[in-house]
C-alpha cells in the first residue's frame, strides 16, 4: 500500500513523466509499425465520440461502434501503465476526488486529474495501434495480440510476481516487459534503433557539442546513454540529457550495467 501510493504521487501529478510515457509510447508503436499520425488522429476521434456517448458513424472505414466493442472486449482501453497497473491495484483508493487540492491522499483532485489525463495518452497510442494492425489487415483478435506485444498487458504476470517481484522493484512490469521487445527489436529492425543513433548525432553536430573524454563522464551519467546537447569552453563543461527511461530501448542499458 505504502509502495503504490508513492508510485501514484511519483507519476500522476508530474508532468515530466506524462512526456516521458508518451514519447515511449510513440517508440514502442514506432517499432509496431504505425509511421504516420493518422492512426493517433483516429484515435483521437473515437475518443471523442466515446466522451460523448455518441458510438454513431465511422472512424479509419469501421463502425464507430464495432471498434468500441472490439477495443473493449480485448483490453485496449486501461492496460497501459496508469490504468493497467497502478490504477488497478488502488482502483478503490482513486476513486471519488477530494475538492481540497492540499491534502495527501490518493483522492487529491490534482493526483486524480493527472492520472485521468495519462490514462488518456495512454489509451490514444494503444487505440492507434490496433487501428493501424485492422488498416493492415490483422484480424480484431491479432491486432489485440500486437498492442499486447508492444504496449503490454500489464496484468499479465504470475502470481509470485505480483507478490514478490513487483515490491522488491516497484516498476518491475514495465522491465519484464520492455527489455525482451527491446531486445527483440536490436536484432529484428536494427535499422530503425540505428535512427536513434543518427538523431543524436544529428543534434549534437547541430549545437555544435565536444563530446567529453568517456573517462571524465562519471558512470551514472555515462551508464545512462547521455545525448550532449552543449559544451562551455570557458568552464569545460558539458551539457547531457540521459535518454535511457526517456526512449525504452535505453533501459536495455540499465541491464548491461546491472550484469557488468
């Protein structure tokens, strides 16, 4: 209980790490095969629609209604990290918002906003790819079995993880479940993990960035996949932004650091 009302404060309420679930959500989906915006603008639609009550008409050339009841017979809607895994296990504890904005509970109107929005990121980028997987011509059930590939069933553990693993580490779910696709995907579509390489260089060239000697990086900043995104001569310091826990495929080098 205590773990999982320090996650919901440490997530819900800070905005650096709603930007950071939507950008891995966009990668992870990039690796699924959804390369233009229009399967998130579809998705977006039919949130619309939903927020409405209004299931008529069509969105991507599907009924607007046969899509809600596909998407939400297969786990599409709420199995992403917010809604999947936090909200889950403190389903009693977030529902009815309290209107005092100060206190600490799990009821705060700011914690519950902030979850209510992250679910909603969360659930246009799952939406998106099972659009794009029908577009393509999977099947409602194949195109569910992708989302669960890339974005993750997150209540899909045994029991001994819910039990143990998850209170030893506190995102144990999202490890278990990246590091392989991540893996996966190094060996699979090397040539669109070696886009990632070229965007950095890409930056750093632009800012014009010395890169740093690697043995005066201190480790925790080294081990962490820095992009330099500026240098100061005159004080011989160097500027970095760590991408891993910003793009998934860079916790594959928390593991490599972890084995070292």
């Amino acid at each position: 209980g205590a773990q999982n009302w320090w996650k919901m404060w440490s997530l819900g309420a800070r905005p650096a790490y709603h930007s950071k679930n939507t950008i891995g959500n966009l990668w992870n989906n990039y690796l699924g095969g959804v390369t233009t915006p229009k399967p998130y603008l579809d998705a977006g639609a039919l949130q619309v629609k939903i927020a409405k009550g209004n299931l008529e008409g069509k969105i991507a050339g599907y009924p607007v209604k046969d899509l809600y009841d596909a998407m939400s017979t297969r786990g599409i809607f709420g199995g992403g990290q917010y809604g999947g895994d936090i909200a889950r296990r403190m389903e009693e504890s977030i529902q009815g918002a309290s209107k005092n904005p100060l206190t600490l509970s799990t009821k705060n109107p700011i914690l519950q906003g902030g979850f209510k929005m992250g679910q909603t990121i969360e659930d246009n980028a799952r939406m998106a790819l099972y659009i794009d997987q029908l577009n393509k011509g999977s099947s409602l059930d194949q195109a569910a079995k992708h989302v669960r590939k890339y974005l993750f069933d997150y209540g899909d553990v045994s029991d001994f993880e819910k039990t143990y693993a998850k209170r030893i580490l506190p995102f144990y779910t999202w490890s278990r479940k990246n590091i392989p696709l991540q893996l996966e995907a190094l060996a699979t579509q090397p040539d669109k993990i070696n886009k990632i390489n070229l965007a950095i260089n890409n930056v750093q060239q632009a800012n014009q960035v010395e890169q740093p000697d690697l043995a005066q990086v201190p480790s925790y900043i080294r081990d962490q996949a820095p992009l330099y995104v500026g240098s100061n001569k005159e004080t011989n310091t160097v500027s970095a932004i760590p991408l891993q826990g910003l793009i998934p495929t860079f916790d594959v080098t928390g593991l490599t650091s972890f084995l070292n």
